[in-house]
C-alpha cells in the first residue's frame, strides 16, 4: 500500500504564491470578498506563512507553504463527533463534507491550523461559475475542508494504471501545488517506495518536519539550510 | 371540607401566595425578557440563513461566545443539583428553604447550556449525526452523554422532592386542578408514601453527584484532549469543577436575594442562610484560586515556548484587561467582602456574587480564545471580536433563564413547603437527638 507524502524545498521557494492559486481553483475554493477576507474569514487550502526575522534594516523573510500535513496520527479525526474526517490506508487525511456538523472542533484540535470553515455562503466571481473543477464536489455553507492532496487526482491515475496493469509510477500522481510550481520546489510521491523521489528527499540531511515533537507524524517534509 | 379550611390558615401562606397573585412588576418584567429572547431569536434565523460568517468568529479563532457561555451556563447549572444533594447528603438542617431553589436554577440553565453547542454548529441540519454516526471515542460525544444523564437526573431530582408540595397545591384547589392533579401522582402523605418518597429522594442524590462531577469534567476534557498549549492540562477536569461550583453558589446567592425581595421571603430566607452560602462562596473562591495560581505557575514556570506566549497573551497581552479582571473578581472581591463580618451583610453578599459570576465567565473566556487566538504556527495573531448576534444570543440566555425562573415560580412554590413543615415537626427532634449521640456516652453514677 502507498503512502503518499509531500516535500517542499524552502530553499527552491520563491514565495510566489503559484501553488495557492492553483489550488483554489483547481480545488473549487470559494474565493471570499474583500471585507469577509479582512475578518479572517478567508480560505486557503494551501496557505502561505511569512515570518520575519531580525531588525531593520535587515529583515529575513522566511516564506513556507502550508498545506494540511496528513499525519499519520491526525488530531482532527481523534475528535471529531460524527466521523466526518478520516484518514485512509494510502495515510490521506479527508474530510466528508456531507456529514460534517460544522462544529469545528477539528480546527480547534489541529496543531497547524490546516483546517478552513465555509462561514458563508460561497459567494462566486463572474466567470468562475462557469469553470469549476468538475472534479471536486462544492463545499456548502458551515462546513469545515481542508487540502486533499488532490485525491481526485489519484482516481484518476488509479484508473490509468488499472488499465495498463501496472503500479502507479513515481511521479505520475501529482496535486496542483506541484504541477504549478514554478521554482519546482514541491515533490510528492510515495514515502514507502525507497526508489521514490519523495523518499530520498525525506532522508536528505536538510529534511524536517514541523513540531515533530508533537508526535502526530505529519506527512510533509521541509528542505531547509536554515531550518524554519 | 374541614381539611381545606385547615390549609387555609397555614402559617407558610406566603408561600403560595405567588402561585394566585400576580402583580404588575411581573408582567413588565416579563415583557421585557420576552422582547429580548424574540431579538436573540432573530438573530439566530439570521446566522442560519446567512451562516456563522454573522459571528465574529474567524480563523483561526474557530470558537468564541457561544462555547465560552456553554462552558459557562452547564458550570452555573451545578449551583443546584450538587449543592442541594450534598446539603442532603450532609443532613443540613438549614437546607430547607434553599433546595427546591437550587434545583429550578440546575434546570433551566442545564437546558440553555446544553442548546449553546447546537448554536455553535455550522449544520444545525445535521444534528442527528450525533446519533446516527456518532463517534464515542470524541469528548463531544462524552459530552452529549453526560449532559443528557445530568439533565435527566437533575429534573427527576427537581420533580421527586416537588411531590407532596404539588399535592399540598392541588388540595387547596384553584386553577389548573387537571395540571396539579396529574403531576401529582395521587399523593396523600400516608406513612407509605413518605417511606418511598424518601429512599427515591435518598438514591437520587447519591447518584447526582458523582453525575454533576462527571459532566464538567467531561466539558473540560473538549479542552484538555487536544494538543493546544494553554488547553492541554491535567488539572482541567477538578479545576473545571471547582469553578463550576463556585459560580453555582454565587448564582444561587443571587437568586435567593432576589427572590426574597420579590416576594418577601425575609422570614424564610433568613440571614443565618445566606451567611452560611457566603461562607461556603469564601471557600470555594480559596479553592478556585489555589487551582488558578497551581495551573499557572506550573505553565509560567517550565516556560515552553507556545505555553508561555499564551500565558503572556493573558498576563500582559491583550486579554490581560480580563485576566485580571477575573482575578479582582473571583478572589479579591469576594475574599474581601466576606471576611470580614462588617461587609458579608445580604448587600456585600449580593456583590460579591455578582462579581464572581462576572468573574467565572471571564475566566470561561480567557480559556477558550487566547488558545486558539495564539495557534502553534506562526501564523498572525487572531482577532476576536464577538459581534451584536453574539451578545444578542448571550442576552437571550440570560432572559430564557429569568422568564424561565419566574414561569415556575407562578405555578409551583419556590421554597420546599413539606420541608419546612418537616423541619418544624421532625428536624428539630432529629437533631436534638443527634447531638446527644455526639456526646460523650452518660454513665451511670
């Protein structure tokens, strides 16, 4: 069984932001108005933290994309009432946006603030009603989502290599962050397969993840000199 | 009818006198509350129409008012059951005029906390997931199971005692004979039915308890189960219940003052209870500050990074206005005021309950949202700021528990009429007797 795992490289990362922009749309992300956004009502599947450090005028930024991490022992799902996240055997974190309560205290548990709410009724652009996903369902008013890791994608090469009968190839399941990077600073792949790109990145001498003293396992992998 | 006219002349005559006479201070007041719950009720149909984005909750501040008066109406609530039960429990003679109060209070608060949740869903739709696809191995659930047990314990608990007072109502006749009838359950006051009467009261009591205990450590679980600094503490289930507790006996206090006032109870709510209640107040606030300074100083001192900045959030940072404004009232106020004799009259008494109720609901605030305020990231601070659907809610709590108060007041009484009429007849013979079974055995010369 795979267990699909992300690395981002920090120090190929520009900041840009591609890999938020794909996401919202190729995730169906409603896309919140100015003032609602003020309020912190904004969602992002993929997130981006800046920090600064230092005086100035010498100021370091350090930019980190944030995705949900996928841990292999999810906070979120521990203490949800209804069941309405799940973490599946390929150890992808999901979220059932049929059965969610809306009680958001999956939020409240995640360590890394992964997790959105819809405090509204989506409330759609001109145009972009005319372009969703056709692959992602639409998330109604009250419940919480979060990064799927583009799970539809995986349907699809699933499908692909049944056809074919063969294993899915490294490389070939790949989430919208990834596909949009620019600085090709996101990998993702199957941590389990040793021959995987994913998995040597993992090892790599710069490799961390965020407060693994937590011990809840996350799935996503940074690359850093500096360490964040 | 010979046994009517009997009751007509009863000495605890003001004590039904609310049940047939109504004035005009009640109808105002009445008015007013109902205005208020008919605002907090539009309120509501807005934010379901146009979701929670009405609430100045936000990301990644995911809980706000309606979560801090959940935590804070169920701590009210174990003002009545437990106090009483354990007054029982200890064969306090001067419970008498105080139970029956205690226990209305545990009601009608248990039923505005226990909805509070339901407010706070996004899908208030899909509540019966709880139940069809339930989890019980989320403290959510725990919650929803102690509530449930409480709040079916703690109503039996009201109606049992409330028995032979209904009857005493139904005999004297007047309105709602069907009502008084019914609820009554053919209680005459024969030897029988005292017998049972008062093992039922006895088992329930017992088990109230340990059931009250349960259900605000199980709150304090939602809390203490995650991984959040500031959340994730040992203490939270005793600290939760102590605080509960001595909100419980303020709110209590407060009521019983005004209650006396309202319906000139001053010769049954005598001094001597409520400088009793006080004292009981003064150890409760001793406690719950013993709990505050062990659950900070233990975060303060190990100084881990994410626990101290939220500590400071609390001392110095924003929410340090209501940090120490809690601890001005739910210690110095009231350990001021009631120990010295001087200001623990019924005046001093009532403030100093008024300012641990403040007090303890601050203390519910400062809980719930610096935590999330102050996320693990390092993502920008959150801001909270509860809008006019917030207070408008939090003032129709407060309105469905006074009108609730002075609906029951008008149909049942509100002080234990059989109890006083024991404790003229029976406790004082009882108790006699059992100080000289203190006593040093008599021997004989």
């Amino acid at each position: 069984m795979p267990k699909w795992a992300m690395v981002i490289d920090l120090d190929k990362c520009t900041g840009c932001g591609a890999c938020m922009a794909a996401c919202n749309m190729e995730n169906n992300v409603a896309i919140v108005a100015p003032k609602e956004a003020q309020e912190g009502h904004v969602m992002f599947w993929m997130d981006m933290i800046t920090s600064y450090e230092g005086e100035y005028p010498n100021i370091e930024v350090k930019r980190m994309p944030k995705p949900c991490y996928h841990c292999d022992d999810p906070p979120c799902i521990k203490v949800c009432p209804v069941g309405a996240t799940f973490r599946n055997e390929e150890g992808l974190v999901g979220q059932v946006y049929m059965r969610c309560i809306g009680c958001r205290y999956c939020m409240a548990a995640c360590p890394f603030t992964a997790k959105v709410y819809n405090w509204g009724e989506p409330q759609w652009i001109d145009g972009a009603t005319t372009c969703f996903n056709p692959d992602v369902s639409r998330r109604m008013v009250g419940v919480v989502e979060k990064c799927s890791f583009c799970a539809h994608r995986l349907i699809k090469v699933k499908e692909d290599a049944d056809q074919e009968e063969r294993a899915i190839r490294d490389g070939e399941y790949v989430p919208a962050c990834m596909e949009n990077c620019p600085a090709d600073a996101i990998y993702f792949g199957d941590i389990e397969d040793r021959q995987s790109m994913v998995h040597k990145l993992s090892r790599n001498y710069r490799a961390f993840r965020v407060m693994e003293d937590l011990g809840v396992e996350p799935k996503l992998y940074y690359l850093s000199k500096r360490k964040a | 009818m010979d046994r009517n006219a009997e009751h007509y002349i009863d000495q605890d005559e003001p004590l039904y006198r609310p049940l047939y006479q109504t004035g005009k201070g009640f109808y105002i007041t009445a008015g007013i509350l109902v205005l208020v719950i008919i605002w907090a009720a539009y309120m509501y149909f807005n934010q379901i129409r146009y979701g929670l984005a009405v609430t100045g909750m936000n990301q990644p501040v995911t809980w706000g008012f309606y979560i801090v008066n959940f935590v804070f109406f169920i701590g009210i609530s174990h003002a009545g059951t437990l106090i009483s039960a354990i007054l029982r429990l200890s064969k306090a003679e001067w419970r008498r005029p105080i139970t029956r109060m205690a226990e209305v209070i545990t009601a009608i608060v248990l039923a505005i906390g226990g909805l509070h949740p339901i407010i706070d869903l996004g899908r208030p739709d899909r509540m019966l997931n709880l139940f069809e696809s339930g989890r019980l191995q989320s403290p959510l659930l725990w919650d929803v199971t102690s509530i449930t047990a409480y709040f079916t314990a703690s109503t039996v608990y009201l109606y049992i005692p409330m028995i032979p007072d209904i009857a005493k109502v139904r005999d004297r006749g007047g309105k709602l004979q069907w009502l008084y009838a019914f609820m009554a359950w053919g209680y005459q006051g024969t030897e029988h039915q005292k017998k049972v009467l008062n093992r039922a009261i006895n088992i329930l009591m017992v088990m109230v308890i340990p059931i009250a205990v349960s259900v605000h450590t199980v709150i304090s679980y939602i809390f203490s189960m995650t991984l959040q600094p500031g959340w994730h503490s040992t203490i939270f289930g005793p600290y939760f219940v102590v605080g509960a507790i001595f909100s419980g006996i303020a709110a209590l206090l407060i009521v019983m003052i005004a209650f006396r006032k309202a319906y000139h109870l001053e010769r049954y709510l005598r001094e001597i209870h409520f400088q009793y209640l006080a004292t009981l107040l003064l150890i409760m606030s001793i406690i719950w500050f013993y709990f505050t300074f062990s659950e900070y100083l233990t975060g303060a001192f190990g100084a881990e990074p994410h626990e101290m900045q939220i500590i400071m959030y609390k001392f110095t940072g924003p929410f340090a206005v209501f940090f120490w404004g809690m601890v001005l009232c739910n210690f110095v106020i009231p350990v001021i005021l009631l120990s010295f004799k001087r200001f623990k009259t019924i005046g001093g008494i009532l403030i100093a309950s008024c300012a641990v109720v403040v007090g303890m609901w601050l203390e519910r605030l400062i809980i719930v949202v610096p935590s999330l305020a102050n996320p693990r990231m390092d993502i920008p601070f959150g801001i909270y700021i509860p809008t006019v659907t917030e207070w408008a809610l939090f003032a129709g709590g407060i309105a469905v528990f006074i009108l609730g108060y002075m609906v029951f007041s008008k149909f049942f009484p509100i002080i234990s009429i059989w109890e006083i009429e024991e404790g003229r007849t029976e406790g004082l013979k009882e108790v006699e007797e059992r100080i000289h079974s203190y006593l040093p055995a008599q021997t004989n010369p």
